[in-house]
C-alpha cells in the first residue's frame, strides 16, 4: 500500500471533517487566471453540496460567473504528525433568489451558533435586507484529494 492511500480519509471521514470544519479556503480564478482565496464560513448540505453566501457584487461572485470551477480546501494540524486536509475540485452555481439566501444564512447561523440571533420568522425578516444584497454559493465537489498524517503513526 502506498503512503498516499495511508492517509486517505475515508469516505465518511472526509464527510465529516468536511461538516465539521469552521472555516474553508474557497480559491476561484480571477481575470487573469490568478487564484483568488478567501476564507469562508459555510454549511454542507445532506446530498454534500457545500454552500455559503456572499455579496452579489464580491469578487468571488464575479470570478464564479465567469468561470465557475473552484476549488475548496479545509485544513488542520501544527506539525507535520497532525496534518490533516481536504481538498475539493468543484463546480459552482450561483443563486440570487433571496429565500434560499434567507434559507443558507439560517443553516450557517444554525452551524455557527451565532450569540443573539434567535431562529424563526424574526431573525429571517431581521436579515432579509441583507439578503436581498446577497447571493447563494452552491459548490459541488466533483474530485477530492485528502490527508491524515495521524494515521502515519509517526512514521514518515
């Protein structure tokens, strides 16, 4: 068996590193062809779909429109031993309709536990300006590459 299948996360370990994480590197290409990061809060929705939102006019957002390939990149681990990550190629969708926004920021804020916002019908008008200036992120991961040095055991 070779090093890189060691330290692969299995399916369901990459799910739930991937569900867990607090913040993810989302990278797409600028005009140019630079990557363009930026560290993003976001939810996994149960068929895998990673979502966020952001403002309509954001740079992300203009990158996405005109090439929607990104990728996405959660990590952890102060040494070399604890390195773990996942890596998502992916295709993303942008959705403007301002429920579903008002339907992602409830999950993110669900995710997030965000101190004072309550849920239900006040915190969804609360933030339904906001909305109407956002839109919805919707990453599809289409190939994945992922790394437990953990499972090394200490041997490199």
């Amino acid at each position: 068996m070779n090093r890189r299948s060691q330290i692969a996360l299995s399916p369901d370990e990459a799910k739930r590193y991937l569900t867990d994480a607090h913040t993810i590197i989302l990278a797409t290409n600028d005009k140019r062809g630079y990557p363009h990061l930026v560290a993003m809060w976001f939810a996994v929705e149960p068929d895998g779909t990673v979502v966020m939102t952001t403002f309509s006019k954001s740079q992300k957002v203009v990158n996405l429109r005109r090439d929607p390939r990104c990728t996405l990149l959660v990590e952890s681990g102060r040494t070399y031993d604890q390195l773990q990550g996942l890596m998502l190629r992916c295709h993303a969708t942008i959705d403007p309709d301002t429920e579903h926004v008002l339907d992602t920021l409830a999950l993110v804020n669900r995710k997030y536990r965000m101190a004072g916002d309550g849920e239900g019908p006040s915190l969804r008008e609360a933030m339904r300006h906001q909305a109407s200036k956002r839109v919805v992120l919707r990453i599809t991961p289409e190939k994945s590459a992922s790394w437990d040095h953990r499972k090394l055991g200490g041997a490199y």
